[in-house]
C-alpha cells in the first residue's frame, strides 16, 4: 500500500500515512534520544543488583548499566562480579538504549552501534548479519559475502532490509561513511572532558528518511524549502546520484500549519484517549499501567450479522487490525495483554489469531504473540523503541496524580467547593455560651394582646409541674407546632439572633434596634402588660452563632417578613358532674364531657374538664384557670418599675388584678399612650387570670 510521509522539521515531528490514517510517529525531543553516545563517569557501583550508575551530563538522573550491557568493558569472561570491572570515577563510552521514563534515567549499554541506511556498523561486534525479512535465499548469499569482503577488522556489521536489491557500490558507500564517523567519536572521547555528548543523529531529516523510508513511499512533503532540499540530495546519495522515480517530493506553503493540515495534532489528541472506535460499530479500550497494557475489546452497537457468533468474529477481526495500528501509534512497548470477545469456536480462535499475528508484521519493533491463555487472553511482547505518546505528549493530572480520580478524604473539608448561602438551611449553632442582650424598644405602643400572655413566661420558669402542663401539646393551637411560650421568652431575652435581627411587622409601633456598640437604654415594658417589669441591663456584645463569617454574606442582610402567628390563651379548668356510668358511656361513645355544659367553650382545645360525682362541685368552683394554681407556689421578688395609672383597653379576654405604683418621669417620657374610650374605661374583668406572685401583696 502506498505511504505518505509528512515532516515537521520545526516541531520535530514525521508522521507516516497510509490509507489516509496515521500509521506511525517519530518524534525527536528530550535531551537524551536513543542512538546518542556518551562520554560518561561511573558514580557508584551496585554489586547487589550488578548494575552500576554512570554519570552523562544529566543534573537530575544518572543513566543505569547492567553487567550484561558492558560488552567491550566485560574483559575478564570468567569474572562475574561488576566491582571488578566498573571502579568509582572510571571513564566508559557508552550508548542510550532506551530513553528516560518518570523518575528513571536513561538505560545505557556498551555495545555502540551506529546505523547507516544500508548496514549497521558494530565497532565492538563481531562476525556478519543480515535482517530476517530477507526472504530470497540468492540476495543473503550475495549480501553475505560482500559483507564478510567489506567488514573491518575487529567489528561487526549487520545488513539491513532497504540493502536487498541495492548494489555493491552503494552499500560499501554507505559503510564507509560510517567508519570516519566511528573515528572521529574515538579522537573526541581521548580529548574531551568527561561527561559529554560525542555523537547525535542531529539532522532530523535524515533519520526519518533513514528508518521510515522505503520502496512503498509515493510521497513526502516537507514544511521548509532548505528541507526539501535536503531530502533530495539524501534520495539522490541513495539511488546512485539520481532521484527516485515515483517519489513526489512537495513543500508545504499553505497557511495553516503543516500539523493541522494534516491533521496530526488531532490524531495525537485522540491517541492519548483511551477508547478506540470501530469502523462496524464495535469499540476498544487501552489502559496503561506500571507493569503491562490492557486492551479490551467491546462489540457496542455492531449488530448487522445474522448471528451472534459472526458478530464476534467480524468484531474481533476488525480490533486485532486497530489495535496493530494503535502499538505503532503510540509507541506501547512491554507485556501486552488483550480481551477479545469470548468465542466458544476453536476455529475461529485460530483465525483471529492468524489475522492478528498478520497485521503485527508491519511492525519494526517486531512483536511476538506469546499465548493464548485458558481465560481467552492474547498475550504479546513488543520492543521497546523510544518514549511512548503518554510520556512525549502527556503529563500527570496535578488534580489526582494521575489516578483519574479527584480524591476527598473524611475531614478535608478546605478542598470541597463552599456551599452557596441561598441553598444553605439556616441552622445557627451557638459557638459559646449564650448572653443576655436586650433589644431597645423606641417609642413603645399598644402591642397585640399575645404579649399579654408572652410576657407571662418568666412566672412559669419557678415551676416545673406547672409550666409543663401549659407546655403541654394538648394546649398549642392547632397547626402551631413550636412552643410560642419558650420561643417568645427567648425573644424578650435576646438570646435567638435570628428574631432579633428581623424588625416587628404589624401591630407594633415600637422599632427593634440593636446596637451593641453603643449605650442601650434600660428596656421598659408596656405598663399595660406586667404589673412588674424588669430592669435588663446591656450585656456585653453579644457572641457569634453558626459559622464564622455567618454575618458576612449579603443574604442573611435580607428582611423575612413574619407573619403573625393567632393568638394562643391560657388553659382553663372547669369541672363537669358525672356519674360512673355516664363516664364508662361518654368514654366508649368518644363523647366529649364539654356537651353537660350549659355554654360552649370558644377554644375548646384549650379546656381541661375536672370530672367530679354529683355534689361534689361547690358553687363558686365552675371553671378556674392556672392562676389559682399559682398563688400557693413561692413568691419570687422581682425590682418593681413605676408604671402609668392609665387604663389600656384590652380584648376578648380580662386581665390580671394588679397593684400599680406612680410611674417616673423619666420612664414617662419614653412611654407613649393613647386616651381610652368610656366604653374602654367603664370595662371589668369577668374572668380572674393568672397572677404573678410577685404582685400578690
């Protein structure tokens, strides 16, 4: 099949096409390139592993040698030990054999080759060789004794497939070139001082033409005029001084570059992908890993045979094709193991096989097929020939280190991304102890009449019996499931941020305000409220809650509006006469004792019905509330406050009989009031409500 080579002599890159796909790389960058020769010092010797550290110039990584890789240093045969052949600060001549990968350097031997176009000379090596894919037994014949008569002495020479068919003038050529190369290596390394590079393949022209030229290139294009030139006076040195027919040598003058014309840039990102798609539909998957590579063969939406067992094997036919380019491609060199699709056939396990053994013909780094294992997996070997497109195109994610995963550990919650303050539930967790902060309440008005009972709470702080029994679900109204007596005790204390920051909706004159940097006045509670009020003090500024920087962040700033919450009254006790069998029937029937009364309770929740026998109930016992209760409890002493002899109107319900002493002025000044209608004046409590004990005198 035809072949196409296209160089990019600016970027060090060749690729070769065939059948409008790339077929294969070649690549020229990093700093130590296979084929170099090194003048180098041995830094440390290693007899537990019988290798030993030479020192070529690197800063970094020291190239490593094997005892088996001295070649001409290995003068004692009998001698097995590499401390008796390689001493600390020793001068070797040696030669990169496989280039640097991670935090490995350089693999380096002292058998120096240095190849030709036609031969490959060996200054070290002995006898003569010729390349397996010589075929014709006549051309070996004829290779081999012009090699055995051109061979200098104390070398080897190995003959190289682009010789079949060459003549002897062009080949001797070739080989004496070679020679005064090796001579002027050998002057270098007597007088140059160690470490330093002798010797380079620095015309990266000639070593693509050199390894990917042959009989089946039609074309090469070039992205430099002094390039092309170049290519043809190598053609020409190689075809005895005259170009080679058939060959169409192009310089590439369009605008876009030559890697994005032809598109080798997107071949390159799609090498370093793992997922391969097939032309029928089917797919293959390749995973490098540290020891061996991984390709597995997947049939996806491949579905046109009849049979499923033509579909495996179309489907396998065609990955053993791809993954044969995909070796050359991208350079995978190491144990290789592929997954094709599971055949129950012997036969067409053979023929995958054959087909696959095939196509890796093709390959210079000549790959071997080892076995086929009992789980159905082809394992091959394949040599390695420099870097593979991971290490000369990729680097490892900073991110996960390259385990293709973003790792979050228990704890390190600095690496999560915040979460945003909308979508955030408000949870305010104090970080200390709570402190007393009192809102300021500026020009006071008539609040709603729930205030009335709020304000109550404290009294119910002295006892437990009764405060759980007004605690009691039974007495909240219904749909209200938060306790309004612990909630609005810890407003008026100040002790829950979130209601303090949030101004007072309707029914409220007055402005909540905090400002714990400056001097607060001594809240004053409405006189129509409380008998007693309580003289708070400003605390200190008051502690942070929830997460640091909670207040910062300009959606807490936000005013949520309230909305008012019905009023809840007190439980009320009343007692019902009834006899033991009215009690066992009202109970099974599920009948209320609330229907014997003469008058419907408004709140019917709210009412405790004290069953008595007939009799028993005195007459002024009908119903009570809780203040009975209060007053046999122990009476708590609280700092009285001067309040107005104005009468405030109130509604639905009566309020607690309090003694009110002359307010002061200075408390007048800040207390508003507004005049009472005669109506409003001429009102009387029906019903006694609980009474502070601090106002029983």
């Amino acid at each position: 099949m035809p072949k196409q080579i296209i160089i990019a002599e600016q970027h060090q890159i060749a690729a070769v096409f065939s059948e409008d796909q790339i077929q294969e790389l070649v690549v020229a960058t990093g700093h130590h390139q296979i084929g170099d020769i090194y003048l180098g010092v041995v830094e440390n010797v290693l007899p537990g592993i019988d290798a030993a550290f030479v020192n070529i110039g690197d800063p970094e990584r020291n190239g490593f040698i094997h005892v088996t890789d001295l070649g001409p240093l290995k003068i004692k045969r009998s001698s097995a030990a590499i401390t008796e052949l390689l001493t600390p600060q020793q001068k070797v001549l040696v030669q990169v054999m496989k280039e640097p990968t991670g935090t490995k350097g350089p693999r380096l031997t002292g058998n120096i080759t240095m190849p030709g176009r036609y031969v490959v000379l060996m200054p070290y090596g002995k006898g003569v060789n010729l390349s397996r894919r010589i075929k014709s037994e006549s051309e070996r014949n004829r290779l081999r004794a012009l090699a055995i008569l051109i061979k200098p002495a104390g070398m080897g020479i190995l003959v190289r497939t682009e010789a079949e068919g060459k003549p002897e003038e062009a080949i001797i050529e070739d080989l004496e070139l070679l020679q005064k190369q090796w001579e002027v290596i050998q002057q270098e390394a007597a007088s140059t001082r160690a470490p330093s590079l002798l010797n380079r393949d620095d015309d990266f022209i000639q070593r693509v033409l050199r390894d990917m030229y042959g009989a089946d290139v039609n074309r090469i294009v070039v992205d430099s005029s002094t390039g092309l030139r170049r290519v043809k006076q190598y053609l020409q040195n190689w075809s005895g001084g005259q170009t080679p027919q058939g060959v169409l040598l192009d310089h590439h003058r369009d605008r876009s570059p030559i890697l994005e014309y032809f598109r080798i840039n997107a071949a390159i990102r799609e090498a370093l992908r793992p997922r391969v798609d097939l032309p029928s539909g089917g797919y293959i998957i390749i995973e490098p890993t540290e020891a061996l590579t991984v390709i597995d063969v997947n049939s996806g939406s491949f579905t046109r045979s009849a049979t499923a067992r033509e579909t495996v094997l179309w489907t396998n036919c065609e990955a053993a094709t791809e993954i044969a380019r995909q070796l050359r491609l991208r350079n995978i060199a190491g144990v290789i193991v592929v997954d094709f699709i599971d055949m129950e056939s012997r036969r067409d396990q053979l023929q995958v096989l054959e087909h696959f053994n095939k196509t890796l013909k093709a390959d210079k780094a000549r790959p071997q097929i080892a076995q086929l294992t009992e789980l159905g997996l082809v394992e091959l070997t394949r040599k390695r020939q420099g870097q593979n497109i991971y290490e000369l195109f990729g680097e490892s994610c900073p991110t996960c280190g390259g385990l293709g995963h973003i790792v979050h550990l228990p704890g390190e919650v600095e690496n999560r991304m915040p979460i945003p303050a909308a979508e955030a539930p408000e949870k305010f967790t104090p970080a200390q102890p709570r402190e007393i902060r009192t809102p300021v309440v500026r020009a006071p008005e008539i609040r709603e009449n729930r205030e009335i009972f709020d304000s109550f709470g404290e009294a119910f702080d002295t006892d437990s019996e009764v405060g759980n029994l007004v605690n009691h679900p039974s007495y909240q109204e219904l749909g209200d499931h938060k306790r309004r007596t612990r909630t609005r005790r810890s407003r008026i204390g100040g002790a829950n941020l979130k209601e303090e920051s949030r101004p007072e909706v309707s029914g409220f004159g007055g402005e909540m305000d905090l400002e714990a940097d400056t001097e607060i006045t001594p809240m004053v509670d409405i006189p129509s409220l409380l008998s007693e009020s309580l003289l708070v003090k400003e605390s200190p500024k008051a502690p942070s809650f929830g997460r640091v920087g909670w207040t910062e962040r300009p959606e807490r700033t936000k005013v949520k509006i309230e909305p008012i919450k019905p009023v809840i009254e007190p439980p009320r006790i009343v007692e019902v006469e009834m006899t033991n069998q009215e009690q066992d029937m009202f109970a099974l029937m599920g009948i209320s004792p609330g229907v014997k009364l003469e008058t419907e309770a408004k709140t019917p929740k709210s009412v405790i019905y004290n069953i008595m026998q007939p009799g028993e109930i005195t007459s002024d016992a009908g119903e009570f509330n809780m203040d009975s209760m209060l007053e046999e409890k122990p009476k708590l002493e609280f700092p009285k406050v001067k309040l107005p002899t104005s009468k405030i109107p109130l509604e639905e319900f009566s309020r607690p009989q309090m003694a009110i002493e002359s307010p002061t002025e200075e408390l007048l000044g800040n207390i508003g009031f507004e005049p009472l209608s005669e109506d409003e004046s001429n009102y009387s409590p029906t019903r006694r409500r609980r009474r502070r004990p601090s106002a029983q005198e």
